[in-house]
C-alpha cells in the first residue's frame, strides 16, 4: 500500500491529527502515524488564495469517489479472498471442487485463482454500471 502524507495545519492541528488517525485507523490494520512538519516563514504564509480554494473545492468530490471506490474494492476483495480461500478448504477437506462459469461458459477452478483474479472474472460477467 502506498503511504499516504497528510499535512494539517491551524490552532488544533494536534487534536485533528488525532482524530484523523482514529479516522484512518478504523480496524482495518492501517498503521497511522504523526511526524512534526516544521512550519513556513511568516513571508511565505497567504490567507486565503481564492484560485487554490476554488481548485480545491472542484476536487473534492472527484477525491471523495476515488477513495470510495478504493474502500469498494477493499471490501470486494477481502470477500472474494474469503470465497477462495473456502474454495481451497473444500478441496482439501471434502474433496469437492468450487467453479465459477465465465462470460463464455468456461469453468474456471475458483481454488486455483487468488482474490484480484475472482473480482477479474466476475467483472467480466457483470461489468459495474457507469
């Protein structure tokens, strides 16, 4: 996973950073961590630039869909991880073999693939709505 630098600034930084990190945490075994940032000369300082405010306003919602269809494919993929993981189970336990029918009718051995090459398949068969 590429590691992700958040920089916060302001009268609270300390306690923003912190729920930031609780924010981040959220049990999925993401490690967050703080580090100071030493602060800009006061020359170097600007209140508000109104092309910076209005660019970042147009790219908030453009950033909120990619980190949501990131957190889709997260949990997408942590359930197909589960469905071969109980594929292989079943083969070795029980003797019995898991397939999934691809677009053309084709059997693909659903022990054999890992969790990307499932979501692989199965957005094949049912490609997402856009």
């Amino acid at each position: 996973m590429a590691e992700l630098r958040f920089v916060l600034g302001g009268s609270d930084a300390d306690a923003a950073a912190a729920a930031l990190i609780e924010a981040l945490e959220g049990g999925d075994g993401v490690k967050a961590t703080t580090s100071p940032v030493p602060s800009l000369p006061d020359g170097e300082r600007k209140l508000i630039d109104p092309i910076s405010l209005a660019a970042l306003i147009v790219a908030i919602p453009g950033a909120v869909l990619a980190a949501w269809d990131i957190v889709d494919r997260i949990r997408k993929r942590r359930k197909a991880h589960a469905v071969v993981e109980t594929a292989r189970r079943l083969r070795a336990e029980r003797q019995v073999e898991t397939w999934l029918l691809t677009a053309d009718a084709t059997p693909r051995a659903v022990a054999d693939l890992d969790a990307d090459g499932l979501l692989d398949l199965v957005a094949k068969i049912d490609p997402p709505p856009r």
